[in-house]
C-alpha cells in the first residue's frame, strides 16, 4: 500500500538530488536540470498532498508551478545562449568577469 | 463567466489591468513607431503609470478580498503599489539617455518589462494566497533576468543575468517546497486560512521544516546574508537603471511578500520564525557592512549597502509588532527615494567615454557638477542616517521599534553598523569634494534626470523635517494586517 508518506519520502529525496546537483555539476544545462528536478520534487508534494486532503488547490498549483517552469526554462536557457556567444564555454566557473 | 468569479472582482483589479494594457500598448507601439521616433516610448510608458496611479484612487478605502481569497485589496498594498509605481517612474526617466549611451537595439522591449516586473510586484503585494504570489513572484523575477541581460554586447550584463536566473530558480525551487508543506499540512493556499489551521501545530516538525524553508526562499529574494551572494554580481553586471529598481522594486516587493506569508499566514509560528529573522538580520548588517568597505567599484558597493539594509529593514520583522511593520514600510519608502537617486547619480556619469561606476570616476564631482554631486552627498548621509536626512527618520523608527519589542541587543547592532557604514558612504563624499577631476567628458545633466534628482532630493529632504504625513500613512496600511492580534498572541 503506497501512502502519503512513501510520496512525501520520494518527493524529498528528489529536492535533494536536484538540490545537490545544483552545487556539484559545473555545467550550466546540467544545472539548469537540476533545479527542474527540484520542482518536480515540489510538483510531486503538491500532488500527493492534494490526494490525501482531498482537496484539488494541490492539483491547481501544478498546472502554475508547470507554466512557470516552462517560462522560466525558456528565458535561461536564451541567457545561456547569449552568454555562450561570448565565451564558448558553459562552466560557471569560467565566467569570472565578475566575482562570483 | 467560471464559478466563484464576478463582474466585481475585475472592478477590484482595475489599476493591474489598466497596467497590463499599458504594457501590451507598449509592445505594440514599438513595431509601429518607426525607428527614430522610438524614444517616445519613453513616455507611453510613463503615462501607463501614470493611469494606473490613477486607477488606484477609487481603492484608497477600499478593504476586500476578490476572487474568493486570491487577491486582497486594502491600505497595505495600496501603500506597496504607489511605492513600485513611483520606483517605476523613476526608473523610467532614469533609463531614456542610458539606454541611447548604451546603443541598446529595442527600448520597447525594455520598457515592456519595466511594466511587466511593476505588474508582478503589484501582485505580489496583493496576493494573500500560495498562488498569487507564486505567480507575481515569477512575473517579477522572469522580467528582472531578462533586464539584468539587456545589454547583449557587455559580457557583464549576460553574467549578471546568468547569475540571477541560475540562483533566482533555485531559490524558486526552495520556496516552493516550503509552500508546498505548508499547504499540506493545512489543506488550503490562502494565507488567512492557514493562520487559523496552523493554531495548534506548533511543534509539529514539518511545519519546522516548512518555515525554515520559506525563510531560506524569501531571503535569497531580499538578499540576507547567508542567501546574498547573487546580489553585489548581479547589482554591478546588470545596467545602472536595472539595478536601481531591482534594489528597490524587488527588495520591496518580497517584504510585501515576506509580511502577507509570516504576519498573515504564520502568527501561531511567530516564535519560529522572529528567531531565524533575528539571525539573520544580525548576519545581513554586519557582513553587509563590512563587505561593503572594501569595494572599489560604486555600483557593488552600493549593493553590499542594499544587503545590509535589508538587515536594518527585518529588524521591523523581527519586533513583530504593528509598530515594527509600521517601521519597516516607512524605511522602504524613504530607501527607495535615497536608493534611486544614488544610482541615478551613477546615471549621469554614465558617458559615451566613461562607464562611471568605479569611486575614481567620482573625483571632483563637486567642481564639474555641483548639483549631481550635493544630491550624492544628500543621499549617502541619508543612507548613512545622518539628520536632517530621511535616512535618519527611517532609522530612528526601526530602532525605537526593536527597542519597543525589547530587542536591545538588535537596536545597538543597528546602531553601531550604521556608523560602520558611514566610512563607506564618506568615502564617496571626499572622492566628489576633495579629489583632483579625472579625465572625460563633462557629465550632462538631461531634464529627465533633473526630474529624477529634483524629486528624490526633496523627498529626502521632506521626508527627514516632516515625516508625519508618511508615517501616518504607514501606521494605517500596517494595521490593515490585523497585525496587532498577533502582537496580543505574543506577549
């Protein structure tokens, strides 16, 4: 039997892969992935807690979570390009023009 | 017309739609207008602010909730609104000869983001469900990475964007799991209803958890040190304007934020999240401070002084009481005229043959323009909090709030940061008044950015010898918060 628990469990050990690949990859679409994970790992909670409350407002929140992942992928992933223009590299780490 | 939805909750968000359309008339008019007359769109977009104003004058009573919960419209938000509004404006006015210096190809793009990070501030401040703000916040923030990149050509600009959108998302990310366990563990997103469903949950973990997280979220937004890394690359990379109203707009923007979520949401919680605030507002100021005196570059340090002014400002938080909040909105509105009028001065001396916002490109500002550099001095005693100034006002009232709330240790921290910065904020002062002039053109003041200078030195001087008027009105939009039930739950 899968209960809320076994979701909220997934859910957690998704943020925190999502939030350890954010610190450990040096490339910026990797990156970038890794925080899509991360609002998976939040999609999911919404989800299963929506579920178990039987209340739809978990539901609802997804479909703008979704949107705004989408917009915000769009938008990063064109920095990235006109960053990569400059210098072809996708390394944070060489972007140094600035201290990070 | 969908259930739980009427003809009234449009009326209720007149000056958001009014915006909107301004921002789509924008757009519209930039493909239209040939190219050399696209300057005047400079002005469609002040006059889309200036109607917006103007659609807020029939809400100046009003206190309602529309669409069942999702927005509220009261004094609160009014008092954020007309704030992002004037900031806005400003930024606007200030952005006409950056954008030419800087041969940036569409302003129309750019003013149509200027409207939609405005449009997105404004729901932030209204919103009073998980929703709302989610997407206001995300209204903001999309805009703001776009801007922080506007200027394709400078390798900077494109760092600075990078850099924001990478850690804006991830903080998105970490916030939105808060929300999400808050939202379980009480059934519902609106923020009022919350409040009650959490009496009780007190020391339920998860809820812990949940807190701790929002915290993390929301000071990535208004760049609380341990969570303000992004800040001083992203203020020195982005264009000056940009950051003017980044600094601002989005600082004060996630305190509207910051108080609908803890003041409104959480007051059974209280206990929890004043500790993790009272942290992190000690943390902000020092570290803010003492980065700041080592900067060389004018546009950083000043974002290391933003930083630490976000500390000053969660000292209101962290008292907790209507007076705090009270506090906390006075200072934002006096920041926000000192804040746009130093980077309006980094503005002007943005030249064809300068990029001046290194502190040498400051040296004898006093003899090549001697009204630039008096408003500079007036607004670095300001941010230092030297009377008669606004800045010492704004100080006065938080400090005396933190005293209030017996948080004595908090108010002498505040205290003795304040004169840490004023060498920071000094040093500028001699650059301008005691240093040989460099070399470059004269910088030019254009009646735009004599606007800009004229209305915020006045409001830094007004604001410091008759501040009555706007503490008054920021007494009223606190209350509207109900904040002082909570302060009755706390003692």
């Amino acid at each position: 039997m899968v209960t809320l628990n076994h979701y909220l469990i997934l859910s957690a050990i998704l943020f925190a892969i999502g939030t350890a690949g954010v610190f450990v990859r040096r490339n910026l679409i990797t990156i970038l992935l890794s925080i899509e994970i991360m609002l998976n790992a939040v999609n999911l909670t919404f989800v299963a807690f929506g579920r178990a409350l039987g209340s739809a407002d978990g539901q609802i929140i997804v479909f703008f979570v979704m949107t705004v992942a989408a917009a915000e992928a769009a938008v990063g992933l064109a920095i990235v390009i006109s960053l990569f223009r400059h210098k072809e590299s996708l390394n944070p780490d060489s972007f140094a023009s600035l201290k990070w | 017309m969908p259930p739980g939805v009427s003809l009234s909750d449009f009326y209720y968000i007149l000056p958001e739609l009014v915006l909107t359309g301004g921002a789509l008339l924008v757009l519209i008019a930039d493909v239209l207008l040939p190219k050399e007359r696209r300057a005047a769109l400079a002005w469609v977009t002040l006059l889309a602010l200036g109607a917006t104003a103007a659609a807020l004058v029939p809400f100046a009573n009003t206190h309602v909730e529309v669409a069942h919960g999702l927005l509220a419209v009261d004094r609160f938000s009014l008092f954020f609104k007309i704030l992002f509004l004037l900031a806005a404006a400003i930024t606007v006015l200030m952005s006409i000869r950056y954008l030419e210096t800087e041969g940036a190809a569409s302003p129309g793009e750019y003013y149509f983001l200027i409207l939609c990070a405005t449009l997105g501030m404004m729901i932030m401040a209204g919103g009073i469900d998980l929703i709302t703000i989610m997407i206001g916040l995300e209204t903001m923030a999309v805009s703001f990475y776009i801007l922080a990149g506007y200027i394709k050509p400078n390798q900077r600009s494109n760092e600075a964007a990078v850099k924001y959108f990478l850690l804006g998302a991830f903080s998105l990310g970490i916030l939105l799991y808060g929300m999400s366990l808050m939202y379980g563990l009480s059934g519902t997103t609106n923020l009022r209803v919350m409040a009650s469903a959490f009496v009780g949950q007190e020391k339920d973990p998860r809820l812990m958890l949940a807190v701790i997280l929002v915290v993390a979220g929301v000071g990535f937004k208004i760049a609380a040190v341990p969570f303000h890394m992004w800040a001083p690359d992203v203020y020195e990379g982005a264009p000056t304007p940009v950051t003017a109203f980044l600094s601002v707009g989005s600082k004060a923007a996630s305190f509207a934020m910051l108080i609908r979520i803890f003041v409104e949401g959480m007051p059974s919680m209280s206990a929890d999240w004043r500790l993790l605030f009272y942290v992190l507002s000690i943390l902000t100021m020092t570290a803010g401070n003492i980065a700041a005196v080592t900067q060389s570059n004018v546009k950083r340090m000043l974002a290391y002084s933003s930083i630490a002014h976000a500390g000053y400002l969660l000292m209101g938080i962290v008292a907790g009481t209507a007076r705090g909040i009270t506090a906390t909105l006075i200072y934002l509105m006096i920041y926000s005229f000192m804040q746009l009028g130093a980077f309006a001065v980094i503005t002007l001396l943005r030249r064809k043959d300068v990029v001046g916002d290194e502190l040498k490109d400051f040296s004898g500002l006093a003899f090549r323009n001697p009204f630039a550099a008096f408003a500079m001095l007036l607004f670095m005693l300001s941010l230092g909090g030297i009377p008669p100034t606004a800045g010492f006002m704004g100080k006065f009232w938080l400090f005396s709030a933190a005293i209030d709330a017996h948080y004595y240790g908090l108010a002498v921290i505040g205290v003795l940061n304040s004169a840490i910065s004023l060498y920071y904020y000094v040093r500028i002062v001699v650059f301008m008044y005691l240093k040989k002039e460099t070399s470059g053109s004269d910088p030019v003041i254009t009646p735009a950015l004599a606007l800009v200078l004229g209305v915020t030195v006045m409001a830094t001087l007004v604001l410091g010898v008759y501040p009555q008027l706007l503490f008054r009105v920021a007494d009223v939009s606190a209350r509207t918060l109900g904040v002082a039930g909570i302060t009755a739950a706390i003692r």
